[in-house]
C-alpha cells in the first residue's frame, strides 16, 4: 500500500492539471523558503534594534554573511544539483538509483561539514577583516560566526537534504521541517538577546538550536517509512560517477550561492574603503531585503523544478513546455512588483532593521539604484533553474559565472575609481541587467534542442 500511494504522489506530477500540482507543490515550498529566510531576518531586526550599539552589531553581523553563504553554498550544491537529478531517475523509474544519489549526497555533506569548520575556526578573524569589518565591528562579527559554526552539520544537513523530500512531491513535509526550525528561531531569539542579555552571541545560539531541529525533522523523515527515497548505509559510500553527475548539475547553483560571499567580500571591501561603517551597514540592510524577496521565487523555482524534472525525464515535452512557461513569467512578474516597493519606500525597508536616522537616509538614498536591475532579474530567476530542471548544467554555469564573475565582481572594483562610492551601488543593477538579457537569448537559442530525446539520453 506504502509503495501504491508513493507512485501515486509521483505520478501526478505528470498527470494533474497545472494550475492545481503548481499550487500544491510550490505554495508549501515558498513558505518554508520564506520561513527559512527569518533565520537571518530576524536576526538583524533584533541585532539592529539593540540599544546603543545597534548599527555596530548589524554591520558586524552583517560582515558574518560572507561565510554563512559560503556555507549555505554546499547544501545548495546538493538540493539544487542531487536533488533535481533524484527527480530525473524517478521520473525515469530507477528508484535505486535515486537513493544513491542521496545516500553520496549526504558523504558529501559529512566532509563539508568537518572541512569548513576547521578551517573557519582557525582563520576566522583575518577574514572577518579582510570581508569588511573594523575595529569597531569586529568583536560582533567573531561573536556570531563562533557560535554559528558550531550548528554547521545542522545548517549542511537541514537545507542540503530538504529538496529530496521535495522531489518525492511532499513539499508539505519539506515545509513543516522548516517551520519547526523558523519558529524555535523567531522565540529563542529576542529570549537570548534581550532576556539572557546575550547579544549577538544570543542570537547565534538561537539559529544553531533551529537548525539542529530542522536537521532531525529531515533526517526523521528520510529515514522513516514514509519516505520513498529512504536513507541507506550502502548507498552512502562515494561513487565518482554519481558525484560526477551530481557536480555536472549543482556547481551552478553552487557558484551562484559561493559568489554571493565573494561579491559581498568585494562590495563590504569597497564599501568600508569609500564609505566606511554607515555604508557597510546599508549593504546589510538591502541585501537583507533583497533576500526577503528573493525567497518566494527560490520557493517557487524548488517546487517547480522536480515537476519539470520528472516530466522531462518521462519525456513529456509539452507538459514542459508550459511548465517552464509558467515557471519564467511567475518569476519575472513577482521580482518586477516586490522591487519597485523597495525603489520607493526604501526609508520604511531600511526603519525594519535600524533606529539610527543617519543609516536610514543613507539607505533612502542608495537603494533605488542597487535595487534597479531586480527589475528585469526575473527572467534571469526563472530560466536558470529550468536550465537546471533539464540537465543543462553547462548553461546554467555560465549564466551564474557571467553575473557573479565576469561582471559584478570587476565592476564592483572599477566603477569606484571614477564614481567613487556609489561606484559600488551601480555595479549590481548594471550586472543584473546584462545578464539577465543574457539568460534570455540563450533560452531562446537552446530551449528546441533541449526538449529532444537525444539530449534526453545523454543525462547519466
């Protein structure tokens, strides 16, 4: 009966009407995407309404984002790059396989995990400096990232696994594993800043015990029987051709998650050279918005990608066709109207996070033009994750290294020399534009070839 209602749940990603599998399968995964993003939200609102240090501690904290992300990248290697693969040999009929996929993944995350800590533990404060932070900043930065390492197996595992519990179109589950996390986090914290007079300190204790909690929800659930893809002890020894596969698939998303570090590195670098604190802390605050908004889509893309998968797997071409339809004009459409909120209320986004008049107007300022390019990054929001859905991993590559590397990055670091500090603003909108267009041709170009059996075949 277990094995009837799991192919059941599987088989209507290729059989229910659209409108109906859409919602049943992305609504749950946007809400656990939005309630996975009041981890650090949350954080900074509390962090930068701490009484008379308020700004310091949001900027230090915010100077952390560079290595959380870079750790938040190896999970993103795994949900974005094993798990629409899983999708694909389900969709395919090899269940076998599929669990051997998420047995490497979870190695993989193993080695990840002892690697990063070790390594961030011992080198944490130059990089802290090197990231950004300043005497004043510092003591907050090292406070946060030292108890935050602690929970890195929770952060690798709860966010790394989740999207096999997506795959096997159970994105209710997925999302209660989250909410468990999202609502010890949103208690805990004010009790461990404000009652325990913790500080920032407080706030790190809280998101590790929140992780821990999601961790045990997923491992809970991909052990038990209700799972179709269960966990393995056989499945779990490396298998290069898996994790070539695996790798082939998620060093896009990965790169596109990494370099979120790297650009910050860049941009907190530049920022703390032109502008000092104050301009650190508007970083803060707009990437903290931009996150906000950025998590509907992620939600949306996560539940939409294994339908695709599997449809595409199965070699329903035309139910692809509307699906990625769907996928890219969703995406285009919501990014559009949450950015231009930002572009005219920038003071009432930025009073979310600070008190401090100075830091709000500076925001005020600023933010109309970081934000611009999230006008038309929609598209790029949508095409790159369908990208993904079909195996296309070299394109999906390029797309997020042309962002990330070959523009934002350079133009982070030359634009200040003849601008000067807003030189750093205009880098994002500038990047997001290009490669957005970018996206956009590209799809155009490939999308007939992709939706053939012959490339169908060439996925391993």
């Amino acid at each position: 009966m277990a094995a009837a209602n799991t192919m059941t749940r599987e088989e209507r990603m290729a059989t229910e009407p659209i409108g109906k599998l859409m919602v049943s399968m992305t609504l749950p995964a946007i809400l656990a995407q939005i309630i996975n993003i009041l981890y650090s939200i949350i954080d900074r609102i509390y962090i930068g309404h701490m009484e008379g240090v308020g700004a310091n501690a949001l900027t230090g904290v915010g100077v952390t984002f560079c290595i959380t992300v870079f750790i938040s990248a190896f999970s993103a290697f795994i949900s974005n790059g094993a798990a629409p693969l899983a999708a694909i040999w389900l969709g395919k009929g090899d269940r076998e396989h599929a669990e051997k996929i998420l047995g490497n993944s979870i190695s993989f995350l193993l080695i990840c995990t002892v690697v990063l800590m070790v390594f961030f533990y011992i080198f944490q404060r130059p990089l802290l400096y090197m990231f950004g932070a300043s005497d004043a900043t510092i003591c907050y930065a090292t406070d946060y990232l030292s108890i935050y390492l602690i929970g890195t197996l929770f952060v690798e595992l709860a966010l790394g696994l989740n999207a096999f519990i997506i795959c096997q179109s159970q994105p209710k589950t997925a999302m209660l594993s989250v909410l468990v996390g999202a609502v010890a986090n949103i208690i805990l914290d004010p009790i461990f800043i404000f009652v325990f007079h913790m500080g920032v300190k407080g706030a790190a204790t809280a998101t590790v015990i929140s992780q821990a909690l999601s961790a045990a929800w997923v491992m809970h659930f991909l052990l038990g029987k209700k799972s179709s893809l269960r966990i393995q002890k056989s499945c779990m020894r490396l298998d290069g051709k898996i994790m070539k596969s695996v790798f082939s698939l998620g060093i896009s998303p990965f790169i596109m998650t990494s370099t979120e570090s790297f650009i910050s590195i860049v941009l907190n670098h530049g920022l703390q050279a032109y502008g000092g604190d104050l301009h650190v802390g508007s970083l803060t605050i707009m990437q903290s918005i931009m996150q906000l908004f950025s998590a509907p889509i992620g939600g949306f893309t996560q539940g939409m990608t294994p339908i695709v998968s599997y449809n595409y797997g199965a070699g329903n071409f035309e139910r692809v066709k509307k699906l990625y339809g769907w996928m890219i004009g969703m995406c285009f459409g919501f990014r559009f109207l949450s950015t231009a909120t930002t572009m005219i209320f920038p003071e009432f986004y930025a009073a979310l996070f600070t008190n401090e008049v100075e830091l709000i107007a500076l925001v005020g300022q600023v933010m109309p033009v970081f934000m611009a390019g999230m006008l038309v990054f929609g598209l790029q929001n949508g095409i790159q994750p369908t990208f993904l859905a079909l195996g296309q991993a070299k394109i999906s590559l390029f797309i997020a290294v042309l962002r990330k590397i070959i523009l934002l990055i350079p133009l982070a670091i030359i634009l200040p020399y003849f601008m000067g500090v807003m030189g750093v603003y205009y880098a994002e909108p500038i990047s997001d534009i290009l490669s957005a267009v970018t996206a956009a041709v590209l799809f155009m170009l490939n999308i007939k070839k992709i939706l053939s059996r012959e490339s169908l075949e060439k996925i391993q």
